[in-house]
C-alpha cells in the first residue's frame, strides 16, 4: 500500500501540485483565519467590557441614592434594596445587555461565603475603593438553580451613610460567545471553501498543462514502439502549443533519418546478398580448377605444389565466409527461418565431436564430453544447434593450447544447456561481451589453423537468439574460457535460469560443499 502510494505520489505531477497547493493554502487560510477570529473576539469582547463599565458608572447615582438609608447590618434591608436598584437600572435601558446586581456590604466578612460567585481578588480591589472589572462565571439568571456560564463582573463601591457597599454587575457572556462561535464556523466553513477552490483551480491549471506532457509522452512511447508516424495534435499557439510542434518536426526528422538508414540498410543487405550470390559462379569455376590442380599436386615442384595447397585452403575459407555472409544477411533481412523438431541434443553433441575428431588431433587437445545416459529432448533446428557447437568447439580447440576439451550436457523440467569449456589463454575483462562482434578477434597476432572467417560466433549467436536461447560467454586471462548454450525444451517457452553455470568456478564449489 505505501509503495503503491509513493509510486503515485513520484508519477503524478497532478497530484504532487494539488498536495501541496492544499497543504501551503491550508497553512496560510488557518494563520490568517485564526488572526482574523482573535481580533474580532477581542473587539466584541472589548465593546461588552467598555458598556459594562460605562453601565457601572451610569448606575452610581443612584446606587448612591438607593442605598444612603440602608442599613448595613440588615439582609432584608440590603436584598430590598438590590431589588429595587436592579428594577431602576434595567428599566434606564443600557447598552451593555442584560445582568444582574449582587449588593455586598464591605463590613460584613460573612457575605463572602454567601457570593461565591464574586471572586476575592475583585472584592479586594473593590474594598481599597477602585472599580474593577474581571471574566468569572456568572448566574445566566437570578435564581439559585441557573446554570454557571462564562460572564463579566464589573464591581465598584458605594458610599452611603450607614456605610461602604459593594456593588457588583454580573453580565453573562452568552450573546457574545454565540457570536464569537458563529464567526468562528463562519470562518472555518469560508477557510474550507477557499483552500477547495484553490485545489480546483490548481488541479485545472495543472491538467492544462499535464495533459499536453502526457499526450507527448504518450507519442513518444510509440515512436519509441516503432510507429514512426504518431504525432501530437497542435491547437493554438501558446508555448505548449510551439512545444507540440517542435516535438512534430522532431518526430519527422527522425522519421525520415530511420528511413534513410533503414534504406541504406536494405541496400547493403541486397548489396552484401547480390554479392555472395554473384561470386558463386566464378567460384565454382576456381574450385573446378583449384580441385583439379590440388589432385595433380605430386608432379608439380615442391614450391608448386605448396602454392596449390594454399590457394584450395583459401578457398575452402573463401566459401565459408561467402556462406557466412549469405546467412548474416538472412538474419539482417530478418528472414531466417527456424525448423524445430523434437530431438535428442546428445546426437548433436556427438556429431560436432565427430567432425573435429582431426582438427582436435592437429591441435593435440582431448575433446571429453559429460552428458547424463537418459535422452536430453529439446524442440529445436537441429541443423542450427549443430553449427553453433561446431564453432563453439572450433573456437575452443583454436584457442585451447592443446589442453583438453569439455563439453558438458546438463538439463531440467524447462531448459537444457551445452558448455564448451577450454583452459587457453582465456579473455580479458570485457571480452566476454566482445567476442559476438562480427569480425572481432581477442588477439591478432595469434595463429589460427581453422581459418575462421570472424563471423561464426555473431552467426551462433543469431542461431541461439532464433530458438528464443541464451548464447553467453566466460572467460579469465591464463584460466581458459567457458561457452554457455541455454535452449528451452519447448518451443515459445520462455527461459528463467540455465541448468548449468556459466562460470566453472561455480561448480568446483559445489562439488566441494558435496
């Protein structure tokens, strides 16, 4: 799940810009939202607070009047008065809303207990005789079984002549909290409503601009698929427009240089075909004549006789490099056919062995085959398999300093595999890639009794490719070198893994685990 999510994440530019316009948008709208929600809670609460206060001074009069005659010391008398002060006050009208009066008589220290709701430090303030102001809950109304809310108490005192009161305004704050409440929703649901239409307008800019990158992609995945001809629809003449049409002309240039090339391909092919095909006839009359010089060679001089051997050797190289070059040139045309047919790959082996039985006796190597003693089926042309292990084996005998030859045969439920390992000079680093290059030899100052023409391994190579096979090489300067045929045993199968190694020292380490 992460990973399919990341993966997402790393494709869609899409999705990266709308991501991020969220989070940078989101970010933005809740600083400014939050700033916004402060300032205008602080301006309702600061209004609340300056008409309690101007409330407060508006009611000391006659707060003053109401209570010049009461005495102090009488609950009955202060509850009558808070009453009738409280009906005064409210009936004037006033800005600062509804509240209620609480009536505290500075002298009396028990009256703290019976109004917990004025806190000590306002009461404190109120007795040195300053007015104070501070948020504390509040009744919502007079009666003892209201609930608590959040509210302002405003207190200031009072002179009379039976002495110093307390008079205390207890205004609830619930209008201004349904207020600041109602903002903040109103916030939120504009904040929300802002950072979608952001993210509508960035996903739309955006598909603006990515379609026409994906279209291109798109187009250039199949050009890249070989269907030269796509193009990208142009509209307009904006920049992704100019773009769509530079990638066209992009498009038909390469168009016309793969043509170009494949043209001149084709006629080097032809060239290559007509050619091998031309040679044939003047050929035949050199060989008629080559052979016939050949057959008369004892009662020719001895430096006579040399030169005949030389000129039928060179051209028995001479056909097989016009033969190569005919078959390298069906592969190029891409017309090779492939005759596959279930057979024994042990038959095989054992021919090639028997057609190098005198050049390995020329070059003094012992040719050793491994193979299992049960029939090794494969589906394959066996007339092709048989050409790429005689090369494979010519390879080796010319280059195995006379060091014994093996060939080793090993199979399983999907795959059989050949190698041809000789313990020669080897390769150098690098060479194991190189080797299937047409004309490509590791060292050219080397003698080479077979007379290859350079092409048998690019040849062998093609043969493997054809049977849906591996042809791979290994090798090790001083240590030899190693070939590594894989065919699948069924024909359209596709190979997984070989059964065999492809370097020996592999297998020296598994026989020593065993």
């Amino acid at each position: 799940m992460g990973r399919a999510i990341a993966r997402t994440w790393l494709r869609s530019l899409q999705l990266r810009v709308g991501a991020t316009t969220v989070v940078v948008t989101g970010v933005v709208v809740l600083i400014i939202g939050l700033f916004l929600v402060d300032k205008v809670a602080g301006g309702v609460l600061k209004a609340k607070r300056d008409a309690a206060v101007n409330q407060a001074k508006i009611g000391l009069p006659q707060a003053q009047q109401v209570l010049a005659d009461i005495d102090a010391g009488s609950f009955a008398d202060v509850t009558q008065a808070q009453s009738d002060l409280t009906s005064d006050l409210t009936a004037n009208g006033n800005n600062a809303g509804l509240f209620s009066i609480k009536i505290v008589p500075s002298d009396n220290v028990g009256e703290q207990a019976k109004t917990p709701v004025i806190p000590g430090a306002l009461r404190e303030t109120v007795q040195a005789g300053n007015l104070a102001v501070q948020y504390a809950a509040v009744p919502q109304e007079e009666s003892t079984s209201s609930r608590i809310v959040p509210g302002l108490i405003v207190g200031e005192p009072v002179k009379a002549r039976t002495g110093l009161f307390e008079l205390y305004y207890l205004f609830p704050l619930t209008a201004e909290a349904q207020t600041i409440s109602l903002i903040q929703r109103t916030v939120l649901v504009a904040a929300l409503a802002l950072v979608i239409l952001v993210l509508a307008i960035a996903l739309l800019v955006t598909r603006q601009v990515v379609r026409p990158v994906r279209v291109a992609a798109e187009t250039a995945g199949r050009l890249a698929a070989g269907d030269l001809s796509k193009r990208i629809a142009v509209s307009g003449s904006d920049d992704l427009a100019r773009l769509g049409e530079a990638f066209n002309d992009m498009a038909a240039s390469l168009q016309r240089q793969i043509r170009r090339l494949e043209d001149l391909s084709r006629l080097q092919r032809r060239f290559t075909s007509d050619v091998s095909h031309e040679l044939r006839t003047p050929l035949t009359t050199v060989r008629m004549a080559s052979e016939f010089l050949y057959a008369e060679r004892e009662n020719f001089s001895p430096e006579q006789a040399r030169s005949v051997e030389l000129m039928h050797d060179e051209l028995d190289r001479f056909e097989s490099l016009l033969g190569d070059l005919l078959e390298i040139s069906r592969y190029d045309a891409g017309v090779a056919n492939l005759e596959s047919e279930p057979a024994d790959i042990r038959g095989v082996v054992a021919s090639t062995v028997e057609a190098n039985v005198v050049l390995a006796g020329r070059h003094g190597s012992e040719v050793i085959v491994q193979q299992p003693d049960v029939p090794v089926t494969v589906d394959m042309d066996s007339r092709r398999v048989e050409r790429i292990l005689r090369n494979l084996l010519g390879n080796a005998l010319d280059h195995g300093e006379g060091k014994p030859i093996v060939i080793t045969v090993g199979c399983d439920s999907s795959a059989v595999a050949v190698t041809v390992r000789d313990h020669g000079v080897g390769l150098r680093p690098g060479e194991s890639s190189l080797v299937f290059n047409r004309f490509w030899r590791g060292d050219t100052s080397r003698s080479r009794l077979t007379g290859g023409t350079g092409l048998g391994l690019a040849i062998s190579l093609e043969d493997a490719r054809l049977h849906d096979g591996w042809l791979q090489a290994w090798g090790e300067r001083g240590r030899g070198a190693q070939f590594r045929l894989t065919l699948p045993r069924h024909a359209g199968h596709t190979l997984m893994s070989s059964p065999l190694p492809l370097n020996p020292d592999e297998v020296d380490e598994d026989e020593d685990e065993l």
